[in-house]
C-alpha cells in the first residue's frame, strides 16, 4: 500500500471506532480481516497512525477546528509527525486510494494553527473534565505532562534473573535493538520508530525459555521498592497476570512464600503458565471464590503485601491511548471504592513490623496520596516509610532517581516527563502496632 492509501485506511478505522463507539484493537482487527491484501507492514504502519491519531486527539482537533477523523488524521500528521502543510497535501492528493484534496480552509489552519495558545487540556491531549484534577497535582505543568502521556512509548522488557543475567539477555536480543533501561537492574528497553512493526518478542527464544518478560520500567521499579527478601511471607493481592508477582519472586530468589490472589479470577487466568516459564517455585496462587476473600486465612501472616490497585490507569495512556477518551467520572468514583476495600483487605493480612505497599498506575491525588492518607486514619498501627527512604533500593540511580520523581511524605510518583516510564504511584507503609 502507497502512504496515501495507508492513511485512507486510518481514516476509515477511526470513522469504525466513532461510529461504533468500540475499542481500538477491535476496529484494528476487523479492518485487517476484511483488507488480507494489507502486509503486516502496511497493517503496522496503518496501526500507527490510528494511535498516533488517538494519542493527539485534542490537539489535532484544535489545529483542524473541527474533530472528523479526516480531521484528526490531518492534524496528527502535523502535530505529531511535524509534517507541514505541502508535505500533508502530498499525502491527500486525491489520486486512486488517497484522501481528498485538502481544501483551502485545510491547508490554511496546518499552516498557521499552532498549539501556543491552547487550554492545557488541548497542549496535554486529555479528557477537559481531568483538568482539575491534574492541575492540584502538576499546576502549571500539568500540559506538558499531559503531552508526555500522548508520546509513543518504548517496548520494556524485564530480566528474569532466575534465568539469565542482564548483559547475556541484552546481547541475546541485540539484534532487536535491546538497551540497558535507565533506572531499573533488570529492565531492556526497546525503541520504536513511528511506523515500525513490533518486534515479535514472544518468538524469541529468550522469553520462550522464560528469561525476559515484557514490562514497564516503571512497573518494575513499582515491584523493586517494595524491597521484598529472601524468606519472607509475602502477599499480592491484586495479582492479575502476575507481572509484579513474578519480580517479587525474583527479588526472593525462590526462597519464602508468595500468595497471589486476586477478586476477580478471570485476571489470575494468565499467570499460571508464566510461573511456569519463569521457572518460579515459591508462589502459591490462591483463587477466590464465590463472594468469599481468598486470603482471609492468612490475617496478620505477611512480611509484606503488595497491593497493585485497581486505577484509572491514567499512567498507562502511552500504550492505551483509545482509553484516555473513554474515563469518566463515574469511572473514578468506582476505582477510589475499589481501592478504599483493598486497602483494608491488605491491612489485615500484614504482621507487626511488616509492610503494605501501596502501588497505581494513576497521576491522580484522589487516587494515590488521598487513598494512604484516608487508610492512615482508618489504620494509626500504621506509618509512613519515607519514600527518599525506598528509592534506596536503586543503589547508585537512587540519588537521581530521587530527584526525578515528584514526591510527598506519603509516596512518590513517576511519569513519562519526569522518569521516561509510564505513571506509577507508589507507597510504602509500615505496621507499627
């Protein structure tokens, strides 16, 4: 497929997502099905400029005045691949599969519309309705964060250390462009250019054997500052597919006992078979059932829990850019209700003198500072650890680290702009009474 004809295509899965009012992937897929003469080249590329298009929505909105998916197309071509106005007009040149011409007023607003003047909800490409919300936490950077949230993000991948070391997995997957990660120990990172096809990671005989997963770096630095040792009694009660599981596993050389659960055991689906390729031994996975708590037997038991909230997923909106446009407030009420009732679960379950962390992927206060400062009250047998205290864990990244991240006395937070990985929140607690 020409370019031309690969952003027709997009403009025409976008149309599918607003008409049908249906997730990316799903539009993606149909669209795939019913055009098999598209290469799985042309089908990246097309994928591309549909997220690119989803991450710059309100922006691209802005520059063409109006929000149609040829609308939207067009102005991501200008605010995210920095194309100008002759350029754009090469591509929509009305020829065999191309979109139409531009049109005067087209041309005119790719030229002369830029992003200077924009509310920050327009400059940062998210939900009007989240402004509030970002602005107590990030003020008067809180565009830039949001524009940081609507970058492309790259493909981390975590070393599983029971396995394989770091170098060996990194020279083992050189060929993919595999990198040191900045902050994590066990972290590879993988860059991806605008139109790039995704390394096919699950093919490599490196994550067949179990030696490497794909993971945030945030997410690994999440699992890393609960500082979990060798021999303890450890708890993940919002396991899911057992990604942090499997670090608190690696972190205890196989050696203590690690209990993932979780309410919902449709999540749990996964991680059997991932214990299994990591070659871990040491996690027992309790699933819930019937309106009963899975870990109710283990009250006051846990060296450690790890409570991997439920969340808006704000964090994640690099890699989930369709869901940043389908949050709403309700949504936020029923996540802060989830979180409050883990919370107490988790409470229960830690011992005298052990640990509680406290993770999201979420920016929100409501969600991250506001939550630990609500279970302080309901909870006095527990204080703070001080979060500058819990970067330590990164040994000589700790100092700058540090520095990167935006912390409080309750927890600190990660974000694209600030640390290069997706949003995390994170709090320590620990039981003193």
């Amino acid at each position: 497929m020409t370019p031309p004809a690969r952003i027709s295509a997009a403009i025409e899965i976008m149309a599918d997502i607003e008409a049908r009012r249906r997730p990316v992937a799903d539009a993606l897929k149909d669209w795939g099905l019913s055009h098999r003469f598209a290469g799985s080249g042309d089908r990246a590329a097309i994928a591309s400029l549909v997220f690119d298009a989803l991450r710059r929505r309100a922006s691209s909105a802005h520059v063409m005045g109006e929000g149609t998916p040829r609308a939207l197309m067009l102005g991501m071509l200008r605010v995210e691949r920095k194309l100008d106005a002759e350029a754009i007009a090469g591509l929509a040149n009305g020829s065999r599969f191309a979109p139409a011409v531009l049109s005067a007023q087209e041309r005119t607003r790719i030229a002369t519309v830029d992003l200077q003047d924009a509310p920050p909800w327009v400059a940062g490409d998210y939900p009007e309705w989240l402004d509030p919300y970002l602005a107590r936490v990030f003020g008067e950077e809180r565009a830039g964060e949001g524009a940081a949230l609507a970058r492309r993000a790259p493909l981390d991948l975590r070393v599983n250390v029971l396995k394989i070391e770091r170098d060996k997995a990194a020279m083992a997957l050189a060929h993919v462009g595999a990198a040191l990660t900045p902050w994590s120990p066990f972290g590879l990172r993988i860059a991806r250019d605008a139109a790039a096809k995704n390394p096919a990671i699950h093919a490599e005989p490196t994550f067949i054997k179990g030696g490497v997963e794909v993971q945030d770096e945030g997410s690994q630095l999440s699992a890393l500052m609960t500082a979990a040792k060798p021999g303890e009694q450890v708890i993940d009660v919002c396991a899911g597919a057992g990604g942090k599981t499997l670090v608190l596993a690696a972190l205890m050389k196989n050696r203590g006992q690690i209990y993932a659960s979780d309410l919902d055991k449709r999540r749990l689906a996964p991680i059997h078979a991932r214990i299994e390729r990591a070659g871990v031994h040491n996690v027992q996975v309790k699933t819930p059932k019937a309106n009963e708590n899975p870990c109710a037997d283990l009250v006051g038991h846990a060296d450690l829990v790890l409570v991997d909230a439920p969340c808006t997923g704000i964090g994640t909106w690099r890699r989930n850019p369709d869901s940043k446009w389908r949050v709403r407030p309700g949504s936020l009420a029923l996540r802060l209700k989830e979180q409050t009732a883990a919370l107490d679960r988790a409470g229960d379950l830690v011992k005298l003198g052990g640990r509680l962390a406290y993770v999201t992927c979420s920016l929100l206060a409501e969600e991250n500072d506001d939550q630990v400062r609500a279970f302080l009250e309901r909870r006095p047998q527990f204080a703070p650890v001080p979060p500058d205290q819990a970067v330590q864990v990164l040994g000589e990244r700790a100092a700058a680290f540090r520095d990167a991240v935006l912390l409080s006395e309750l927890g600190l937070l990660m974000t694209p702009r600030r640390t290069d990985t997706d949003g995390f929140y994170v709090s320590l607690l620990k039981r003193q009474a």
